[in-house]
C-alpha cells in the first residue's frame, strides 16, 4: 500500500551536511507544517562525514548513504510502502544536473536548490527529462513564499496597479565584503568556478531577484545591459552587479545585486511602478507592503490584516502581529510541493503553476538570466537581446 494522503511525505536529501547553512534551512522549511519527513540521505561527497551527517541527525544508519548514487539505486529498490517519495538536492551548483537526472529517471519527484544547473544548455536538458519521466520537479525561489509577495502579485493581476511601467530591484549582502572570507565553506565553492558555474553574485541571489520582478509583475525580461565584477582583488567570479532591464511590455527596469556590500545583511527589496499605482516590499521588513498612489497617503499593508485572496491567507500561519519570515515563505515552497505530490498521485497532470511552485520553466529562465547577462557584461554592446 502506498496511499500518501494518510502519511507524511518521505523526503530523502543530497548534500546539506556539517556546517552548511541551507541544508538546515531546507530540513526545517520541510517539517514546519508536518506534511514531509526526512527520512534518508546522502549529505557529503565525503562518504563517513554523509553517514555521521545522517546518524547526528536521529536517521536509521542503513538510511544513511555513502553518496548520492548509493541513495537513488537503493530507495528504488524498496517497496512502495517504505521507499521515499522525493529527493531534496542542496549540493553545489555542478552536482545538480546528474542528480536530479538519476532521481527522476528512477521514478523520484525533485526539489532542487537554485539555480537549478551549472548552466542553460543542462537546465533545457533536464525539462526533456522531467517530460520523459513525468515525474514532478520545483525549485526553491523561497522569496515567492511571503504572503505578501503573493498579495503584491494579485494587486498587479487585478490591475490595482495599472501598466506598469518600471521594477527596480535589489539584493545587497555584505558578507564577501572580507577577502578573508573566501576560504569559508559557504564562500569558497560559490567563487570557484568549477563548482558555481560562471557566476557569484548574479547566479547566487541576482537571481532571486530576476524571478521575484517577473513573479510578481507577471513580465518578462527581454533585454539586458549589464556591468558585474570581482570587486575584491583576485577573485575569478563576480560579487558585485547592476542590471539594466527592458520588460516585454516595453516596462524599463533596474537589478542590483551585490555580495560586498559592507554592513548590508539580506536585503532584497522590489519596487514595482504602474500608472495608477506603485508597491514596495523588503525582505527585511517581510510583514509590510507599501501600496502608493500619487498625491494620497501611502497605505500600509500588513501580514493577517484585512481581507485577502485565498492563496495569501493559505501562505499565513499565525495572527496577525506574529512575524513570520525566510523559513515559513521557504516552508510554503515545500507545502505547496507536497500538495502537488498528493494530487500527482490521483492525477499525472497536476502542473507547477496550479499550485504556485516554482518549476522547470523558472529554473530555465533562471540560467538564462545568469548567462545572459555575464554575455552583457562581455560584450561592447550597450544592450543584449534576452534568449534561451
């Protein structure tokens, strides 16, 4: 038997051992609302760290795998009542390609970490696979979790906002400001091009905020004219960028993003500007939404209260004056995922956009944007015309 709707989801996990921060980001964001549980893994490259990873983390020793090839082959093999139902993959950027492609092709659903693959060629590849194998596949763009995210998209879908007109956007971190800080675990593989692809900056958080304009706004971009660079003498990667934009509605738009910005924490926030109206949103401030109208007090909208959609109040967990924040939007990728896991089971057609997962496509033009705009930045030309 293996009727899903009357027990937790089993998730197994690659990579997110000792010391990496958004292992234990995912574990926590998958449990929160007791829909998911882990329940296998391989969390290394390095064979006995993967197994003390997994036993430190109460899993049954024979659960805990030596690599991630151990994993797939050996849950494949178990039956249906005790083998897991997805794979979670938060390994560097090189590895997620062939594990997503071992998963799926053994009949495993996937939650990849972003970006999806070491570049744009893998990520059209994989969707091939994904449509081969019909299994299901999403991405944690965790920043699309924020009920107000969701609110700020339903205002510009019911045109409270009206044509918009301009997105500014930013990301600004400061913790590679230190070059000292580059043999760090969570630095170095993100420098090394090797392993994160041909990107620091803009393929770590730009673009998070590349998919978080074309979210909420519901545009595309067309263009790109781009300026990045290693700030910090002898890195090979860029920690620093700005992004000129052109949306395809002919909308203008600005994207910064930036890992050496001293002082700065984790400060993403959009601007989004139509003809009747504009909205403001910052990560650091996640329960507020700013709605503005020329020549009337800005309002303030807040987390729980007054009316919203359904699928706002769906993506809030308690009253409001509670703050929710990263790991609730983070734990609303995976509940929605495993909704989507649910329904899959009675019915093989259930699409990403149903359940507002991110999926295949946003991990497409998520690579496309990291490599268009690395073209940008190489080229003499002001501007690049966007293509996948």
């Amino acid at each position: 038997m293996n009727n899903i709707d009357k027990r937790k989801l089993r998730m197994a996990m690659v990579g997110g051992g000792h010391g990496a921060f958004i292992g234990a980001v995912h574990r926590i964001a998958a449990q929160i609302d007791g829909q998911i549980s882990l329940c296998a893994g391989a969390f290394s490259q390095d064979a006995q760290r993967s197994i003390d990873s997994g036993i430190s983390l109460f899993l049954p020793e024979d659960r805990c795998y030596r690599s991630y090839q151990e994993l797939i082959t050996c849950e494949a093999k178990k039956p249906l009542d005790q083998r897991i139902d997805f794979i979670a993959i938060v390994t560097p950027n090189h590895l997620h390609f062939d594990i997503a492609k071992m998963a799926l092709e053994h009949g495993f659903h996937v939650l990849s970490d972003k970006p999806a693959t070491f570049n744009l060629n893998q990520a059209l590849a994989l969707k091939k696979i994904i449509e081969k194998t019909n299994q299901l596949y999403a991405l944690s763009h965790a920043y699309t979790g924020y009920p107000l995210v969701k609110h700020a998209k339903n205002l510009v879908n019911e045109n409270v906002l009206g044509n918009i007109n301009k997105i500014v956007v930013e990301y600004s971190q400061g913790w590679l400001a230190p070059s000292e800080d580059d043999t760090s675990k969570q630095a170095s593989w993100r420098l090394d091009p090797k392993q994160s692809g041909i990107s620091c900056c803009m393929g770590d958080i730009g673009v998070h905020a590349a998919n978080l304009a074309e979210y909420i706004s519901g545009l595309e971009i067309t263009r790109v004219c781009a300026d990045l660079a290693p700030v910090v003498e002898g890195r090979q990667l860029d920690d620093d960028g700005t992004v000129l934009l052109r949306f395809n509605n002919g909308a203008k738009g600005v994207l910064m993003a930036s890992q050496i910005s001293t002082g700065e924490e984790n400060d993403l926030r959009i601007r989004i500007y139509g003809d009747k109206a504009s909205i403001d949103w910052s990560q650091l401030a996640p329960n507020t939404l700013w709605l503005k109208i020329n020549h009337q007090s800005a309002q303030m909208i807040r987390t729980g209260v007054g009316h919203f959609s359904d699928n706002v109040i769906k993506a809030v967990r308690t009253p409001a004056g509670h703050p929710e924040g990263y790991l609730e939007a983070f734990a609303n990728i995976y509940s929605n995922f495993a909704e989507q896991i649910r329904a899959f089971n009675k019915n093989h057609t259930v699409s990403n956009t149903q359940f507002d997962v991110p999926g295949i496509d946003e991990a497409i033009r998520g690579m496309a944007f990291i490599e268009n705009v690395v073209r940008s930045n190489q080229t003499e030309s002001k501007w690049s015309t966007f293509t996948i």
